[in-house]
C-alpha cells in the first residue's frame, strides 16, 4: 500500500488505494532496446555515484535479456554480495530511471551469475511472483518493534510507538517523533505500520516529499478527488520529514483537511520531523496546534551502551560475527547516526566476503576509514572539562574544584587520563590547571585510571567514546 523510502534516491509518488491493487502497467521495451536502455542507466548512474560505489555494484551488473518480461526487469551480477547490496541501496532508483526512459516502472529482480556463464535456475513464474508488491512487503519487514534496541535515549518515543500499535486511533493520537537525522524515527514509523497491516488494517506510508508531489501532480491533473481518496481511506497515515511542509501554503491547506478528515474519523495519525512542532518555521499555526494535540515525543542521540547494542542486534539479525573489541571500535569512532552505523555493518560484512577475508581489527579499520569521524588539533582543557561534564552528568566547575565525592574524583581523573593523551600538556601544567600541590597527584590519577583501564574493559570503551567525542568536536 506504499512504497519504502529509506533509500535516498527514491522519490517518485506510488499510489496505494484501498485493500487491492491494480496493475495495468504496460511492457517493457523488446529486450533489444531493454539492454541498450539498462546500458544507458548505467552510464548515468556513473555520473551520480562515486567512482569506487559505481565500478564495485554497478559497473559488474548486466541486463538478462531471456528472463526479462513486461514489468519485470532481472539483472545479474557477478556474486550474491553484490546482488544484496544493490538490491538493498539501489533498487529505488534502477526503477526509477527505467520508468523515466521507458514509461514502465518495472519490478527490479537482483540474482547471480553462475561462474560459467550460466545463469541461475528459476522460472519466470517465480520470479515475478518474488517480485510483485505483496501486502507483507509494502514497507521494510525489518522495521519491527522486536528488531528495535531501545535505550534511554529512545524509551519514551518506543512506549508511545507501540502503544499506538495495539491501540490505533484512541489514546495518542496524533503521534508526532522528532529528532536527528538516523536516530530511528522511520523505523517506530514502519514499526507501527508493520503490525497494523498484519492485521488487515489500510495503511498509507509516504514522505512528505511524496505528498507535495502527488497533490501538485493531481492539482494540476484536475484529479483531486483520485488524491483525497487515497490519503483519506485509510486507517493509518504516516508521513515521514513533515518539516519540509514549510512555507508550502497550497499543501498545508490540503494536508490539514486530510488531517481533520481522518482525525474526526478516529483514523491514526503519526508523522515525523528533525524538529518540534513549535521550531518548524513556515507552518501554519492551526497546523502546529494540530500536530500537539496527542503525544509528542522526541528521540536523542544514543549512549555509548545504546550504540553498542544497536550494532550486536544488527549483527544478530544479518549474521555478522564481530569481536566485542570490534564493535567497541565501531561504537566509539562513528556518529550516533544509525543508519549508518548499520551501513557500515553491510559494508563490512560485503567486503569481507567479497575478499574472502576474515573480520578483523586491522580490516576494520582499513574498510571503515572513509567513515571515521576526522580528528583535530589544538583541544584544550577547558573543552575536555565540558565534554566529560556533559557525558557524566556533573558540572564543569565541580570537576576542577577539589571536592573529594566520589563520582566528581573520577571525572577529574578521566580528564586528566584524556588530558594527557589528546593534549601536549606536561603533568606539572594540569596539575597547575587544577591548583594541586605538584605533578605527584597527576601521575597518582594516571596510575588510578590505568589500573581501571587493565580490569574493567567497558570503562576503556566509554575513555575511548569520550575521546572521540572531544577530538569529533566542531
């Protein structure tokens, strides 16, 4: 009933209806003219991609022109890593250029080449009953409630999320989640529409892009009334990125009739935003009071332990296995941005097998370089001070008082451990920073960190994200 949007390359409006769908799309060029377009889509794509992302995923891929029919397009590649890797990333757009030369938006089927040449065995009956839109893969099937880590950072919007999900349209609603770019936003979302369209429920799942798109499309077609039944006949909408609405009056208007609609109607509401309601400019008020009428929840950055669990669930889920020093590594050098922390998981795992390499500390890093985060110069002990009091929840003043309490001695102590490694700060310069006696009590601190470093291998990655934090700082 809609179309999964992740992929940042898909833009086009999918139009769902009801508890059906229709397919009257017409066929695709003879398979001649097909390959030559595929070769055209490619020359394209090299002009949109990096070097390095073209040659690897799609420079190798060909267009079969046996197995190709009507609305189906099947392409080969040369290994299943590639296959699941372009099928994961490029999907959206390969449809979307076929549809843009050809006026066909064809189901795109991703498999491998044999090692002779041969192609893989299946029949075309298969392969476009694997490839049809079915109900159950509508939205990413991944997005579920269970494959969700939740932390502190995120608990409050999960309870709201699921709450929702088994009780649609009564307590919360509407539900309106914010917050940064990757934090997880879109995954409560599918969550949500995941489990209702199990349950037989309409389901209309579309970013706020799609919307302005689609209403200016019917606008201009005269077919509104095409427009409203889509938005308006259903039992969930959700509408992801609705800061994009601002200072776009006509649609604004439209979108706060087809909210009233639904919400009159006891339909379940749930949008998304990088912002509160309160902070998107170029809203109309009547839609900012309307968006805080049920449950606004917001979603933060996750903590180091958050992070971790995220990248041990991901791994779980797409049988990865990674060393514990590995994805402490992976935790503490990358952004809180989960997409993509997973990303680089995929990659990870694709390069691994594309090279027959081991997951190792060394591969890792020489694998990941391109996404660790840059480091920089010149840090000062004032910027160390604030970045600990912040993470450990204290003020900076106390830590550079002399209280004697216990949570207040150890984050000294663990800006002296990072004053010593991120700065060229001799002992006797931080012992005058913090007024004690000499450099004794520096090198006593040091000593004290260190032998907590050798015991307790958790309190080294949260040093390790600590030191990050400060030298990421822009």
């Amino acid at each position: 009933m809609f179309h999964d949007v992740n992929n940042p390359f898909s833009h086009l409006n999918i139009h769902i209806f009801s508890k059906s769908v229709c397919y009257n799309r017409p066929h695709l060029p003879e398979s001649q003219g097909a390959k030559m377009i595929f070769k055209t889509i490619q020359e394209e794509l090299k002009k949109l991609l990096p070097r390095l992302e073209y040659e690897r995923y799609i420079e190798p891929l060909s267009f079969s022109e046996s197995q190709s029919r009507s609305d189906l397009a099947v392409l080969e590649s040369p290994n299943p890593y590639i296959a699941s890797w372009v099928k994961t990333k490029y999907h959206a757009k390969l449809a979307d250029l076929f549809e843009i030369h050809t006026g066909v938006r064809p189901s795109i089927h991703l498999q491998t080449r044999r090692n002779n040449g041969q192609k893989t065995p299946q029949s075309i009956d298969n392969l476009i009953k694997e490839s049809r839109p079915t109900r159950s893969t509508l939205l990413n099937p991944s997005y579920t409630f269970e494959s969700f880590v939740v932390g502190s950072s995120n608990q409050f919007a999960f309870t709201i999320a699921k709450a929702v999900a088994e009780n649609p349209g009564k307590n919360y609603n509407p539900v309106f989640l914010y917050g940064g770019v990757g934090l997880g936003k879109t995954h409560l979302l599918q969550a949500i529409g995941n489990q209702l369209q199990n349950e037989g429920k309409v389901v209309i799942y579309s970013t706020i892009e799609q919307f302005i798109n689609d209403f200016t499309y019917n606008l201009r077609n005269q077919t509104m009334d095409r427009f409203r039944e889509k938005y308006r006949s259903c039992d969930l909408l959700m509408i992801d990125d609705v800061q994009f609405l601002s200072g776009k009056e006509e649609t604004q208007k439209e979108f706060f009739h087809t909210f009233n609609e639904l919400h009159a109607g006891g339909k379940q509401i749930v949008l998304t935003s990088d912002k509160s309601p309160k902070q998107i400019a170029g809203l109309e008020d009547r839609l900012k009071s309307r968006f805080v009428w049920g449950q606004v929840a917001d979603i933060q950055p996750p903590g180091l332990e958050t992070k971790i669990a995220i990248i041990k669930k991901k791994c779980e889920i797409d049988m990865i296995a990674l060393e514990d020093e590995i994805i402490s590594y992976i935790a503490t050098h990358m952004d809180e941005n989960i997409r993509e922390i997973e990303g680089t998981l995929i990659k990870l795992n694709a390069y691994s097998k594309m090279m027959n390499q081991p997951i190792t500390m060394e591969f890792t890093r020489d694998v990941l370089k391109e996404h660790i985060k840059e480091k920089r110069e010149n840090i000062t002990l004032d910027e160390i001070i604030d970045v600990v009091a912040k993470e450990l929840n204290c003020k900076p003043s106390e830590i550079r008082s002399k209280s004697r309490v216990a949570r207040i001695v150890n984050a000294r102590r663990m800006v002296i451990y990072l004053a010593r490694k991120l700065t060229p700060n001799s002992m006797p310069l931080i012992a005058d920073y913090f007024g004690m006696k000499d450099h004794t009590a520096v090198s006593h601190a040091m000593r004290k960190i260190n032998q907590i470093i050798e015991s307790d291998a958790n309190f080294k990655v949260i040093l390790e994200e600590l030191s990050n934090k400060i030298t990421s700082r822009r």
